[in-house]
C-alpha cells in the first residue's frame, strides 16, 4: 500500500521472528513477534543503549534472565527492561510466544485519552 499514513502487513504466526519495523514503517518504536522452539534460549545476553523494551508472553512459558536474577515467565505475563539491563530469555518444553515492543526510555509524552481524539459522524 502506497499511502503511509496506514500500513498493512500480514506476518507468519510460525516465523521464529518478524520485526515489523521495516515491514510497516514503524517511526516511533520496533515491534517482533517471535517463537522459540521447545528448550530453546536467545543467542546472546544483551542490553540496549537508549531502547527500553516490553514483553507480551502469548503462549508457552520459559525464563527471562536480568541483571543476574531469573524470573520464570509465562502466558500473560508482561514486563519491561530499562535499556542497562543485562537479560536473556529461554523457553521451556512448551516453547515461547511474545511480543516485544522496543522503544526511546522516557520519550512517551502522551497515550491514551491524552493523545486520543473522538471523531464523531463518522458511520462504519
């Protein structure tokens, strides 16, 4: 679609990773959906610059390693990292589904009501 005010995308629900950054031209934040194979973990411990991320566990459970400490996770748990956090996630035997959402710590000025507006007369 030509107009970049929407973008439409449609993405595999069984890729091991989709960033929708480049797909969707994202301007604000990174967005990956991903799934991690039974006993499967990320390749590296790594932390962010400037970025702040925050995960949506959708299916399966596992561990998510910050800074030292191990936290189990599971479907519908969500959390945040502060860029200087040292993490690592592994699935366990039921496999992992998350989002994550990746963007500048500190750069949400608005959200919500704040940053909505009603348009009304507007029939569907």
């Amino acid at each position: 679609m030509k107009d970049s005010k929407f973008s439409f995308a449609k993405i595999s629900s069984k890729a091991p990773r989709s960033e929708l950054h480049d797909l969707i031209k994202l301007t604000g934040c990174e967005v990956s959906v991903n799934n991690m194979a039974p006993n499967s973990e990320a390749p590296f411990f790594h932390h962010h610059k400037l970025n702040e991320e925050c995960y949506v566990v959708l299916e399966g459970s596992g561990q998510v390693y910050t800074d030292g400490s191990v936290t189990e996770i599971s479907q519908g748990s969500v959390f945040r990292l502060s860029p200087s956090v040292v993490r690592k996630i592994r699935a366990k035997d039921d496999g992992l589904k998350f989002i994550c959402i990746q963007c500048k710590e500190n750069s949400l000025s608005q959200y919500t009501f704040s940053d909505g507006a009603i348009d009304e007369g507007i029939d569907w």
